[in-house]
C-alpha cells in the first residue's frame, strides 16, 4: 500500500510540476490547451484550466501505475528512472495517442504529429520527475 500511496503521490506531484511548466512555456499557459485536445476538453474559455487539472489527475493516476509496478522492488535510481520513462511513454501512447488520435479522430497530418512528438517529450519528462520524486521519498523514508 505504501508503494502505491508514494507512487499517486509523486505521481500528482510530477503533474504539478508539468502544468506549472506549462504556464512557463510560451506564454501563459499555452501548451495546456494542446494538453486538454487530448481528451477533446479543449475550449477558448477554459482550454488552460482543463489542461492544467488533467495533467494533475492523470498524473496521479499513472503515478498509481508506477507505484504498482515498484511494489516488491529494491528501489534504486536507475530502476526508478527506467520505470519512470517507461509510464511516461504509456502515458503517452494510451492518452496522447490512442484516445487523442484514435478514439477522437484527430487528423494525423504534420501539425499534430509535431505535437505528437512534443506531447511525447512532456511525459517523459513527466516520467523522469516521478521517478526521481518516487525515489526521493523511498530514501526518505528509509532513514
């Protein structure tokens, strides 16, 4: 159980850190309405709000993953690193790619595959902070 509260922990935490991020990168918050298109949540009034609670609570849902794939585990860095980036791009296939592309029938033409690829980016990212965040609260924890 304390494997999966770390991991939705670190996991909504990683979101967070994402969706602050967001509100960095070009502009106020921009990149957050390309992140709430994934689930076709995308409107002009509140694009951003979406976008931003979506990464939060997607976060936390994959961190719940991540915690359930460390269980039973030895945690080390590069275990933790390693499973990060690997939720990161699940997260990416199944949201970005399979519900965003497949199930809401975006055109796959050069402007969204650039998106794509950028999306593809984000969650790896994502997957390195909760890692690190995991593994940060294990040794914690240990001491």
């Amino acid at each position: 159980m304390n494997t999966l509260r770390q991991g939705a922990v670190a996991g909504l935490l990683a979101g967070l850190v994402l969706g602050i991020l967001g509100f960095v990168d070009y502009g106020p918050g921009n990149t957050l309405g390309a992140v709430a298109r994934w689930l076709a949540l995308d409107s002009r009034a509140t694009g951003r709000l979406a976008g931003f609670l979506m990464l939060i609570v997607l976060g936390g849902l994959f961190g719940l993953l991540f915690g359930f794939l460390q269980r039973n585990r030895e945690v080390t860095l590069s275990r933790s690193l390693v499973l990060g980036l690997a939720v990161g791009a699940a997260f990416w296939l199944i949201v970005t790619v399979l519900l965003g592309t497949v199930i809401f029938h975006a055109k796959f033409d050069l402007g969204i595959t650039f998106g794509l690829f950028q999306a593809l980016v984000l969650l790896l990212v994502y997957g390195t902070i909760l890692g690190t965040l995991y593994f940060q609260s294990a040794v914690r924890r240990a001491v």
